[in-house]
C-alpha cells in the first residue's frame, strides 16, 4: 500500500501553480496545491500573482514573431554587430 503525498513544499506548488496556469496539471495535482495554499500565505500570494498576469497577458493580446522572423532578426543583428566591431 503506497502512502499518499498532501503536503508538498512550496517549490513543487509553485510549479503545479505554473502547471495550472498553463492548463497542464493534473485534478490531483491542483487539489493538493489548493490544500497547500490553505496553509501556506507564500505560495498564496504567488499563485495570486500568477493569475494576474496570465489575465494581463491574455489582456493584451500580444502577437509573437514567427520562428522565420526571428531567424532573420538574428541574422541581421549579427551582421549590424560585425559591421560594429570591424
């Protein structure tokens, strides 16, 4: 018979709490955090945190460059610093 796992340290909340953010944990797993966040005001607060800014960024509606933008950026930076150096 394995024991089960309730209480957690606060770094393995924190990343359930991340987990959650991103729709990744498990029912289990935002279960034992909410029993930690009864107890604990630290991982409280950050997982307070965290929720503003997943609402924040979700707010804004920022657009990320495509992988192809991102290569061609890098590339013409390269260029522009060895243009710089010499």
């Amino acid at each position: 018979m394995s024991k089960i796992k309730i209480l957690i340290p606060c770094e393995d909340a924190n990343h359930v709490c991340d987990k959650t953010q991103y729709k990744e944990a498990t029912l289990w797993e935002k279960i034992i955090l909410n029993i930690h966040l009864i107890y604990c005001r630290v991982c409280r607060k950050y997982t307070k945190n965290n929720t503003k800014l997943t609402k924040v960024i979700k707010k804004s509606k920022v657009e990320c460059l495509d992988k192809k933008c991102k290569e061609t950026m890098k590339l013409d930076f390269e260029k522009a610093l060895k243009e710089y150096s010499n």
